[in-house]
C-alpha cells in the first residue's frame, strides 16, 4: 500500500486529485491509502509518515513550499509533487528535492505521467528505507547510516551521512535486526557499524568516515571478516 497526502484547502481540487487516484490505482493495480489536509499547519500536526504528499502551493497560514521545508527536517525521504498555477515556483521546488510539479486545472493524463515516475522510484528505494519512532518520527535511508551507537542508558543514537543525528529510545540488538543482514556489523558492544563507510583497519581500530573506533578483542575477528564478506560481495 502507498500512504499518500494530499495538502490543498480548495475542496474541488481534493476531489478532483482524489478521484485521479482512484483511477490510477483501477487502472494500475496500486493500492492508495489517502489522507487529506486543508492546510499545511494540520499536516505538520499530524506528523505522520506518508509516501507521496501532493502539496498545493497556495496554502492558508504558511504555503506549500514552506511545509515541504518544515517536513524535510524530520522526513528526507517522502516524494514531493507540488500543484501550482505558476510555472516559476517549481523551480523552487528543487530547494526541497521535489520530485515533480503539476500546473493547474490538472488534467489526468499529466497527474498518471507524474505518478507513474512516483511508482518507479518507491519501487526502487522502498527497501532502502527505515522508519525511527519514539517522540518524533523519522524515516531514513538504511544507505544513509554511517553508524549507529549506544547514547546512554536505553537510548541509541544513529549517525547518517548528512552529519545529521537521531536519537531514539531502542537498544542496539532491536536495531541491529531491522537493518540487512552483512551490511552492518559491530566493532564494539556500543557501536554498530554501516560497513559501506568502512576506509581502514589499523591497529585494532577502524576508521568509519572521518572518525575512528575501538574494535575489542572479542568482536575483531568477527567484524574483519564480515568486512571481507561484504567487500567480496
């Protein structure tokens, strides 16, 4: 199932994308779970994690371009298709990644073009993704962490390689089984490392980006040959 949001506060606009929906999932196969919000406020609210969000520029209270930057901080991942009447804002569209931009009156054939390129990326990047719960949900590129370590009593902190960081209430064993299997693999008991970052072995230590870690005893020949496992792959 796709979870998709809609963001414009014309009501005959929500009907008229919501229907394009229907259609498209008739006539594709798709599944659509929908949710409609009539401004941007009321979206943000709801911090909910969707996988399309049609976000109509001209919105009450702060406009579509402005809740697309406030959903960035805590989403990078969600597609963004922006509706507008003016060509020139799309162009904005690339300060949030927007995947696409619709002109109004929006026809159909034009809304199945930017959803058929919708589909082909989430069937791409859909298993490269992770959702973070506690207080603030986030959702992540798996590709994105660098590593993820121990950050005090119940809490865990990953690294992505944006230098962003995110630290939730989880231990380091629950995360370790939500990632793919020979991509991670510890260097201590307080650091789960992304061996796709891996640079250099030395000394019992491992360089991961452009920080260093202690690799014990006790994991190092385990982690060196889950490195040499991954890398042979």
């Amino acid at each position: 199932m796709i979870k998709v949001a809609i963001v414009e506060d014309e009501i005959d606009n929500q009907k008229i994308i919501q229907s394009f929906f229907l259609r498209y999932a008739e006539e594709h196969g798709e599944v659509f779970s929908i949710d409609i919000y009539g401004d941007g406020l009321t979206f943000l609210a709801k911090g909910k994690i969707y996988d399309l969000v049609i976000f109509d520029i001209a919105l009450p209270n702060i406009d579509g371009m402005e809740t697309a930057k406030r959903l960035r901080q805590f989403d990078d991942s969600v597609s963004i298709i922006f509706v507008t009447n003016l060509v020139n804002f799309a162009i904005k569209g690339y300060e949030v990644n927007a995947l696409d931009f619709l002109v109004k009156p929006v026809g159909y054939t034009d809304f199945a073009c930017r959803i058929n390129k919708f589909v082909g990326k989430f069937n791409t990047k859909k298993q490269d993704e992770i959702v973070l719960g506690g207080s603030n949900i986030s959702r992540i590129r798996i590709s994105d962490i660098k590593y993820i370590e121990v950050a005090g009593s119940h809490n865990i902190c990953y690294h992505l390689a944006n230098e962003r960081e995110i630290t939730i209430r989880e231990s380091l064993i629950k995360a370790e089984k939500q990632l793919p299997a020979g991509m991670f693999s510890k260097c201590n008991s307080g650091c789960l490392v992304n061996l796709q970052y891996v640079s250099k072995i030395e000394n019992s230590m491992v360089k991961v980006g452009d920080e260093w870690f202690s690799i014990s005893r006790l994991r190092e020949k385990e982690f060196k040959n889950a490195l040499l496992n991954f890398l042979n792959e």
